[in-house]
C-alpha cells in the first residue's frame, strides 16, 4: 500500500537452461546466440484490475569470449579471434527482439583495464549490426559509483529516461 491505495505487486526471475554455470567458468554465447547465465526478470504491478508489466533481461555480453580462472583475483577476458561473433551475436538480439520487442542495452563493465576490450567490442558489433530496434549505452558503474557513490546511478537514469517511459 501506498499512500493509502493497495495494489499486487509482483517479481519473477526465470533463469536459461541454456548455457548455466559459474562465475568466470561460462562467458560470452554458444553458436545458437545463447548468452551465459541469462536471466529474464519481470515485474508485474496489479491494480483496480489493471495489470502492467516491465521485462529485464540480463545475460553475459553475448560474443564469443572467456575468462579462465586461475590464481589472479579476477582473470582477463579472452576474446576469440578465430570465430565469426556477428552471427551468434545476430542470432541473440533476432532472439531477444521477437521475445521482448525493442532492446535498451546497457553495459556496466569496466571500460578501462582488461574489461575495455569487452565494451569497445560490445559497442562496435552493436553499431555495426545497424539495427533500429536496439541502443547501446555504456556506463562504467565501478568507475562512476565508486566509495559508496550511489548517487551517481542518476547519470545512467538520465541517459535512459525517455527510452524507459517510452
């Protein structure tokens, strides 16, 4: 209940069966376009009778890359160089446009460092499939929000404001 007016509010995660598995051991997509450790979460607010719904989906940056664990606290990321990354990349967003419609990208990773390579290639596949139905927009949470600075998440809010009302 808020201010007095009482409404259902619901939250549900539905996590792949496709390509499963733990941190650094399962990145980037398999040949059919499937990211690691894809989750769908939707939220579902029911009110008077009315019902509205708001889909997230979250999942490894889908290329081809990995990330193989060994005794540095957190391992460089590898992209492949001997697989085309434009189809299964193509293959993910066909996937994710006819299941959700338009696509709001937003990336988090590190854009300096071992992490740069993944956000420069992310940007550039993204640009170069050309596709109206999906934006990109990238924003260094670590370097942003760093020292607790949590007030800083308005800068990416702001950056998707009329995409999130639209």
């Amino acid at each position: 209940s808020i201010n007095g007016k009482c409404f259902d509010w619901l939250l549900v995660s539905r996590r792949s069966c496709f390509r499963a598995g733990v941190r650094y051991y399962v990145r980037g997509i398999d040949s059919e376009g499937h990211a690691a450790n894809f989750v769908e979460t939707e939220q579902i607010v029911h009110y008077k009778g009315s019902k509205a719904s708001f889909v997230q989906t979250r999942g490894s940056i889908p290329f081809f890359w990995s990330q193989r664990p060994n005794l540095k606290y957190k391992p460089k990321p590898q992209i492949s160089k001997s697989v085309n990354h434009m189809d299964g990349f193509q293959r993910h967003f066909d996937s994710q446009i006819i299941s959700y419609g338009k696509q709001m990208i937003v990336n988090l990773v590190n854009q300096k460092g071992s992490e740069k390579p993944l956000e420069q290639t992310f940007a550039k596949m993204v640009s170069s499939m050309a596709n109206g139905m999906v934006r990109y927009v990238a924003f260094d949470f670590h370097k942003e929000c760093s020292r607790m600075r949590w007030d800083r998440l308005q800068i990416l809010m702001d950056q998707l404001a009329d995409q999130q009302d639209e």
